[in-house]
C-alpha cells in the first residue's frame, strides 16, 4: 500500500477515534456540536474537559510513546517480539509505586516520582549489567539481563503487595494500567518527554535500518553503533518509566501496532516509525473508550491490551509456520 | 590512490592477532588475504576500516590515517561475514550504504537513489528494487550487499569471505563482479577459503599463518604445495593451467613403493594415470607415440617407453616394454584402439596377464576399438581370460589394483 495511503486512512482513523472518545456516553454525540458553538451547558462541559479530553490525550500519549519505542526496540534487538518492556522498567516501575503505597508516603504525585525513577533506575541497572565488557554479544546480555532484573522485581512487588493487605486492591489496580483521574497532571508530566523523545526517534529513524542488518554492518555504512545504542537506550527508558509511572502497565501495545503496521508498510522505519504513532493514537484512545464504557467503573486498560495480545501473538505465530 | 598497512599489532583481549603485519594495496588490486580459520585474516580487514584499533603501527590511505567510522565508510566498502536477515526491501538495503553521506535527518535524496540504483545494476539485480531481501537466495542477498559496497562509493573494498556458503556459479559471479569494480580502478581486500577462487581472481595473494603473512606475492608464486603445507596444514597437489594454478587434494597414498604400468594410448590412460599417481603409485607407460595426450601425462609423472609420432612399435621398444612389465607389481591395460602400430602392446598385455598381475579395463567392447583383425581379437580375448582382475570403468582401477595387490 502506498505511505499516503496508509496515513490518510489512519489520519481518518483517528478522527474517528477522537470523535467517539470524547462523544460517547450518556450525553450522546450533539454535545460535541454543542461545545463548538458554544452552547453546551457547565456539566457537559465539565464532562469533556476535565475528565474525557485528558484521559484521550493521556491514552494518546502512552499509545504513541509504547508503539514508537517498541519499534525502536525491535530494530535494536533485530528481534520481532522485543516490547519497551525488555529494558525492566515496567516491574521497576511497579516496585516504585507499590513501595509508595505500602509506606503509605503521599498521594498519587509520589506514586508517579516513584515509579518514574525506579523505572528509570532499572533500565540503568539492566543496561549497566548488559554492556558489562565480559559479554561479547551485549545486545543479548542486555535482553536477558532485562529478564533476569524483572523477574526480581516482580517478586519484589509481590512480597510488597502481600504486606500492604490495606491497600492491596489500589496497588494491584495500579500495574493493570489505566488513564483514570486525576488525567490532566498526568498529560503534563508525560507530555513533554513524549514529544522531545519520539521526536528523537523520528529523527534517527534512518539509523534504526541500518540496525537492522546487524552490528557489523551498520558499522560498516558509518555509523557510530555503541553511541547510537546507548542514547537508543536512554530515550526508549525515558519514554517508557514516564508512560509506565502516568498509566501503569500496558502491555502488549508495543508489540501489535509496530506489527500490524509492518504489515502494511514494510519494515523501513521512515515509514513504518510514523505509521506506527499514528495507528497507536487512534488505538489506545478506543481501548480507553471500552474500559470507560464497558462497565460501571473502569476496567483495567493493561487487561484489555493483554487480552487483544495473546490472540495477536499466535496469529503472528501461525502466519510465520506458513 | 595507496593503502599502506605499515607494522601493525592489534590485540584482542591478550591475545595478538595480527603481529606486525606490513603491505601496500593500489588501485586496481584484488587482493586475497588466504589463511586457515582463526589466523587473522577478518581481524585484518577489521583494523584496516577502523572498528579494531592498532595497539602499533599504522594503516594510511593516501599517507593519512582516518579517525572516524563516517569517514571510513566513504573510503573503504566494508563487508562483514555474516550476511543479515531482515524483510527490508532491497532498494532500501543498497541505500542504506548512502549513509555516510546524508547529512542532518538523513533521508535519501535523488543522488543517492542514482547512486543505489546504479549499484543495483552493476550486480546484475536492476528489477530486485522491491523485493524483501529475507525472501532472495543466498547468492541474490549477498549480490545486494555488495550493492550496498557499491553504493558507498569506496576507494578500497574489505570483503569477509563474499563468497562462503555460496554455490559455486553464485561465487564465480560474485567474484567477477568484484573484478569488474576493481578494473574500474578501485582495490579490493579479499578474505577467502577457496585457494583455487583466489588464484583464479586475485592480483596478489597473502597468506596469513597465526596473524603474520607468511607468503606474498602472484598465485602461481606462492601457491605451492610446501606453502600450503606450512601455512594450512594440508597435502595437495599443485598443478597449473596456462598462466594460473589450482590444487587439489593428495589422496591419503596407499601406493607405497608399488609400481604400476599402464598400456594405453591416444588417451585412454590419462585418468588411470593421474589417478595412480595421486593414490601415491610409482607409474610407467608404454609403448606410446610421442606427442600423443598420454604420453604428456606420461612424461609429467613418470616413466616411458615411446617412439616418434605414428611409427610402429619396434623391437627395442617392445623388448622395454616387457622390461617394465616384468618390473612393476600390476599392469594395467587400458581401454585403447589397437591397431598395426600398436599391436605388440597387446602382446605386452599377455605377457603380464601369464605374470598373474593384469588389470583390463574393458569398456568399449573390443571389436568397436579393434583395427587390427582376427589375430587381435583372439590376443585380446586370450589376455581377458587370463587377467587377475576385468573392470568395466577405469573409476575402478584403484579397487582393481587394491584387489589384485591384497589389500
């Protein structure tokens, strides 16, 4: 299909996404019109712009930053199921935050700065133990140091889950992900890294084809591999600790857009990279809109992801056994 | 345009693998680096683009070291062994060697697809542009990768074994290719296992025994089987074909000091011969025609009875021949035409056959390569009857001579 193609199709999607995220519901959809006009009432409007717009702006974000770096991270590990993940920044981050809810230490902000750092101490952490210099191959030691630091920690957060009986519920609700209140904040803090890191990775996108070939090669055509690799890393860690500390664990995300859109586009990634952003903005915000909408309260956006994800990987898995 | 790899040490961990190694390439040069696994020879190539660093000595393209992996990219076409898997199409492949020069957000402009495009062409793959490089064949991918060489535009091209696991039209492809690029006036480094590619291809031939060049210079100088021997650890035999040489491997001999005579002519014991003397058997012939195509082969491995070109057997050639039969431990008698000239190499056949240590190799049937008449026939028949061992194919005759010799 051709690139424009594709990215008129998405930009649709989008809208639509847009449209039904911020429309459906109890209120129905002319109050959209309503707020454009300007004749919505207070609550209405309340509705829109404290509780719905942010949480779409919120799924946005985490969509885009996952998918981007997933890509980024499969091109690194020239490995089709590598997800931002790898780096252990979603059980760091799960320490982070289940540790603050135990000490029982301020509100929702120092759960965020918990996590946001542990998460961000992890992915050093792996990468340290990964790059150390008796490993000859370190992008392997990097992806089973992940392995090994993650399973760690999430026995960590289970023993910290266990002892925080009170809070239990508010912990375990924490990892399964969600865009829930108090959303604004959120978009503030995540935004920023957002935008300065997928921006990064928009504008390396050549080096990410040439990663593809392999270390030696991508050398060979000149490029500064271990330089590239190690900022690769730092922007994937930041993008990832700040989605995982605003969101919690979403699984899953990471690995179904930058797949399904390498489907369409193939694997250049000044193609697919975009795409790639594009597809999870429309994306995320519509598995926010079934969490919102399906029951009562909020379901956990992580269990919705992961329960798409399962069925995606062996889909994956059979088309390759053809 | 001059490489100069001037007494180089490059460690890796503690361990030096190349030890102060020193030569020059110039333009239009294919250069073949052979040496057994593990000598050195990647290590080489490596050093001389940058990735490894010298802990001595220097390596200068036109009296200048380069610092940077940008700008060796520009200079040098680097190749690494292993040839990637990715569903990247194969446009974007040979673009990607257009990196070192994008500049800012690197995109490729319409120079670069010139460029990818052309290199494209040169291997031969003009209508590959879309494909999905997992999908090609082994020799088609590593094409593309030299696509990707190409497109970078280098002076000097370090190519790691281009042509292992290749099928052998795929490895004489992409070795002419290579030429073609260097008669254009660029040089080439090549690492390479097949000696016989190498003599064939290169210019220059090093051979690196335990990271120093051991031998240097054209193939037929250094391809020898003492050189070989010394720097592989492996018996062959060198033989040569108008200006160039090839090997092939010495059969484990079993011939010992045996000694084998083989009665032929007009061809019939080309094979026969070379394959006694590779199985290590001392060989004679006889009685041949000077000039004839097994009296060559005759004269290159051993001992010959002959006469001038299209002349009778004589007396006192007659009378060596027997010599030579009564001499040697089997007698072979090849799969020749007998006609008056020869006819008495028939009686020679006899002879051995009553010793007990005839071998016939009887192929065509006889009166198909008989011109001689009845009396012929009649010898030939008698030698039949009476050989040790009747072999329908001259592959045999190494199984005949174990058989008859007990072995």
């Amino acid at each position: 299909m051709k690139i424009t193609t594709v990215i008129s199709i998405l930009l649709i999607f989008n809208l639509v996404a847009i449209l039904l995220s911020l429309g459906a519901g109890s209120s129905g959809y002319d109050h959209i019109f309503k707020i454009i006009s300007g004749s919505a009432d207070d609550n209405v409007r309340t509705i829109v712009f404290e509780f719905r717009l942010p949480a779409m702006l919120l799924a946005m974000i985490v969509g885009a930053s996952l998918s981007a770096s997933g890509c980024a991270m499969q091109a690194l590990f020239r490995n089709p199921l590598a997800e931002p993940y790898i780096l252990g920044v979603a059980s760091g981050a799960s320490v982070g935050a289940a540790l603050a809810v135990t000490l029982k230490i301020g509100e929702i902000h120092t759960r965020i700065a918990f996590a946001f750092f542990f998460a961000l101490f992890t992915a050093y952490l792996v990468y340290l133990i990964g790059t150390s210099s008796r490993f000859r191959d370190q992008t392997y030691a990097i992806l089973l140091a992940g392995v090994a630091i993650a399973s760690f920690f999430s026995g960590v957060t289970s023993i910290l889950i266990y002892f925080s009986s009170q809070s239990m519920h508010e912990v375990v609700f924490w990892i399964m992900g969600s865009f829930s209140n108090p959303a604004w904040e959120k978009v503030y803090i995540s935004l920023p890294i957002a935008i300065a890191g997928i921006a990064y990775l928009l504008i390396t996108s050549w080096n990410l084809n040439a990663l593809l070939l392999g270390d030696e090669h991508a050398v060979a055509v000149g490029l500064n591999v271990e330089r590239y690799r190690k900022s690769l890393i730092a922007v994937v860690a930041l993008l990832t600790s700040a989605t995982v500390a605003v969101s919690g664990v979403i699984g899953f995300v990471g690995i179904i857009v930058p797949h399904t859109m390498r489907l369409l586009v193939g694997e250049e990634h000044q193609k697919l990279l975009p795409s790639t952003i594009l597809l999870s903005t429309a994306f995320m915000p519509l598995i926010g809109l079934i969490s919102r909408i399906s029951t009562s309260g909020n379901l956990p956006v992580g269990a919705i992801t992961a329960m798409l994800g399962g069925p995606f990987f062996l889909y994956l898995l059979l088309r390759r056994s053809v | 345009m001059k490489l100069k790899v001037e007494n180089i040490i490059v460690k890796i961990g503690s361990r030096d693998v190349l030890k102060n190694v020193t030569f020059e390439v110039k333009e239009g040069e294919l250069v073949a680096l052979l040496g057994p696994n593990g000598s050195g020879k990647s290590t080489m190539l490596r050093t001389i683009f940058g990735v490894l660093r010298p802990v001595k000595g220097v390596v200068m393209l036109d009296g200048r070291e380069i610092e940077s992996v940008e700008a060796a990219a520009k200079s040098f076409g680097y190749l690494p062994q292993d040839t990637p898997l990715t569903n990247l199409r194969v446009l974007d492949v040979v673009l990607l060697g257009r990196t070192p020069y994008m500049s800012g957000l690197r995109r490729p402009d319409r120079e670069d697809y010139r460029v990818a495009r052309r290199a494209l062409k040169e291997v031969g793959l003009k209508d590959f542009e879309t494909r999905s490089l997992s999908e090609l064949s082994g020799g088609e991918r590593q094409k593309v990768m030299l696509a990707r060489v190409f497109a970078q535009q280098p002076k000097i091209m370090l190519l790691d074994e281009p042509t292992a696991h290749l099928d052998i039209s795929a490895q004489i492809e992409i070795m002419e290719i290579i030429r073609r690029k260097v008669d254009e006036g660029k040089a080439a480094i090549v690492a390479i296992h097949d000696i016989n590619l190498a003599s064939s291809f290169a210019t220059q031939i090093l051979m690196i025994k335990d990271g120093k060049i051991a031998y240097a210079g054209r193939a037929e100088e250094v391809i020898t089987e003492e050189n070989i021997r010394d720097v592989f650890d492996a018996d062959v035999i060198v033989r040569r074909y108008g200006r160039g040489v090839y090997i092939v491997p010495k059969l484990k001999p079993i011939g010992g000091k045996k000694r084998v005579h083989v009665i032929c002519g007009g061809g019939s014991g080309q094979k026969i011969l070379y394959a006694l003397a590779e199985a290590g058997f001392r060989v004679s012939a006889g009685v041949l025609n000077a000039l004839d195509s097994d009296w060559e082969v005759a004269t290159e491995l051993g001992e010959i009875v002959d006469e001038p070109p299209f002349s009778q057997v004589s007396n006192s050639a007659h009378e060596k021949n027997l010599e030579m039969v009564r001499e040697s431990d089997a007698v072979i008698l090849a799969n020749l035409s007998v006609g008056w000239g020869n006819f008495r190499n028939l009686l020679a056949a006899k002879r051995a056959a009553e010793l007990g240590k005839l071998i016939v190799i009887d192929e065509t049937p006889f009166n198909q390569r008989n011109f001689a008449g009845e009396e012929a026939e009649e010898i030939y028949r008698e030698a039949l009857k009476r050989a040790a061992v009747v072999t329908k194919a001259e592959e045999e005759v190494i199984n005949a001579i174990r058989k008859l010799l007990g072995r």
